[in-house]
C-alpha cells in the first residue's frame, strides 16, 4: 500500500518496514523528507519486533497538499491513517522537523499515542527567528522561507533538475559541498550507498513540487500552538551535543519542562543520529519499552 484515502479527499503515502505484525510505531521524517526511510527493509526494526510505519506529511511524497496546515492537523491525519490500518495504540517518533509533529500527536492524542521519541529534534522559535545557535546555512534556509520564498524555491528546483539529469554531478557536488557540517555528520554522507539514499530520499520528498520545501520551514517558525510541558505521554529525547542543525542547547533547554520525559545526550554526536545502528536500535527499544509500561498502566 502506497497512500492511504483520508476522508476529506486527500492521500497521506506510506511506506512500511520491520516486522509488519510487530508493534506499530509511526515515524515522522525531516524537512524536507519522505516516507522512503531505507532502500530495502530494516533488519532493526525486523529484530525488535517493530512495525515502522513511515508517513509523507501534506505536500511532500505521494501526500496530498494542505494549505495552512497546521503542526496539530497532523495529529488528526495519524489518527485516521491508524484508525485506517485497525491500529489502536502506537508509539510515534520524528527526526529534526519531524520532531515538532510527534511532540504535537504527544500532545493532541494521549489515548493513543503510549510513547514518543524526538531525534535532533527542532524546537519552537523565539519571535519567529531562528536560535542564534543554528548552523548559519540553516537559519538562512529559514529566512528564505519567510522573506525570499522564490529564491529559495529557485535554489530546491535546480537541486531536483539536477537529481533527475546528472545524479552522479548531484552525488559528487552533495559529497563534497558539506563542509560546513559537523566531521560527525559528514562521515554519512561519504558512501556511494549513503549518497544515493540521501538522493532517493530528497527525489521522493519533491516528487510532486518544492512548494513544501518552503511551506514547511515556516510553519515550524511560527508558534506551535501547544506547549512541551503540557505533553503527558512519556516522551524520549535523543540529541548529538555537536548538533548545530537542530541546535544542543535550544533542546537542553526545553527538554526538562516536559513532564514525563528522559534525555539521551550522546556526546561528540552530530545531526545524523538515527544512521547509527546501535543508536538507531537503542531509540526503537526505549521506545517500545516506554509504551509496554505506559501500557501496563492502563490496563
């Protein structure tokens, strides 16, 4: 199954990895991102008995476009996507921009929703501006976003050209233009097999146009219209100490005001986290331990 038919007319892709009886959990991707997590399966998810649901949010992949969706319209797409697939409780995950949206399901779905996990994950911005903390080419994506959104689509459109008629110009330039990253973060994007996942992931994420390339970057600049403190669930939080995208201290600082919640701070770690398999297979098992007690406890 690619999409799934929600009832107001739209479609929310998906794709499925791990263990398809196991237990259900929905992974939210970055901005810009996809459904497309892995080129073939994950043995990880496979082996702790996951089923990792990946979804497309509104615009990008095989998602239909919502305008002036809002961070908490999501939460309602996941609850009819799950009701769709017969699945009552999950656990919900998200990865850098990703991160705002499992923290409003936390919020919005308590009932359903048994734990979630926020991987370098971004945090709410102060008056609409970026921390001073973030990676400079990163805060001036956001910027872009706000105040030249043409440029910036300009900039998404000759990178999605460039994918599709010269990928190995496309791998090269991806290999050795990301000087600015972290060494951390730089060793994933080394591998021909690294570069060519990261290509496929961007493809899917603009497959139908960039539009939500900027879309997005500015809805997460904007108030999130929820509170952190106000999340009930228990709630994990993964962040490398060098990451400068998703910048260490805005989630330090945030971190402690959720009510529920346990800090994994991995030092000398940058953005990429959930490329390390030992990392990654750490993240799925709090997780779905998190949920069993968060289970237990209802029953």
């Amino acid at each position: 199954m690619d999409s799934i038919l929600l009832k107001d007319g739209r479609h929310i892709g998906l794709c499925e990895y791990g263990d398809l009886e196991g237990f259900p959990v929905f992974f939210f991707h970055g901005t810009p991102g996809s459904r497309v997590m892995f080129l073939d399966d994950d043995p990880i998810s496979k082996e702790l008995g996951v089923r990792l649901i990946c979804l497309d949010r509104p615009g990008f992949g095989l998602s239909t476009p919502q305008p002036d969706r809002t961070i908490l319209d999501w939460a309602k797409d996941v609850l009819e996507v799950a009701d769709h697939l017969g699945v009552h409780h999950f656990s919900v995950m998200g990865v850098s921009g990703g991160g705002a949206f499992a923290a409003g399901c936390a919020y919005q779905l308590p009932n359903r929703v048994l734990s979630a996990a926020l991987i370098s994950s971004t945090t709410p911005f102060q008056n609409g501006k970026p921390p001073k903390s973030m990676l400079k080419e990163n805060k001036l994506a956001f910027f872009l976003s706000k105040k030249f959104p043409w440029l910036l689509r300009a900039s998404y459109r000759s990178q999605k050209k460039m994918i599709e008629n010269k990928p190995e110009k496309f791998k090269k330039l991806a290999k050795n233009g990301n000087k600015h990253l972290h060494p951390w973060d730089r060793q994933f994007l080394q591998t021909d097999e690294q570069l060519e996942m990261m290509m496929t992931h961007l493809h899917e994420a603009t497959r139908q146009s960039v539009d939500e390339c900027i879309h997005e970057p500015d809805l997460l600049s904007r108030p999130w219209a929820f509170d952190m403190k106000d999340i009930q669930i228990p709630v994990d939080v993964w962040h490398g100490k060098e990451d400068s995208m998703a910048p260490f201290v805005e989630i330090e600082k945030i971190a402690p005001n959720i009510p529920n919640v346990k800090t994994y701070y991995i030092d000398e770690a940058g953005h990429f986290l959930t490329d390390v398999d030992d990392i990654w297979r750490d993240i799925l098992l709090s997780l779905k331990t998190r949920a069993e007690e968060q289970h237990q406890e209802h029953v």
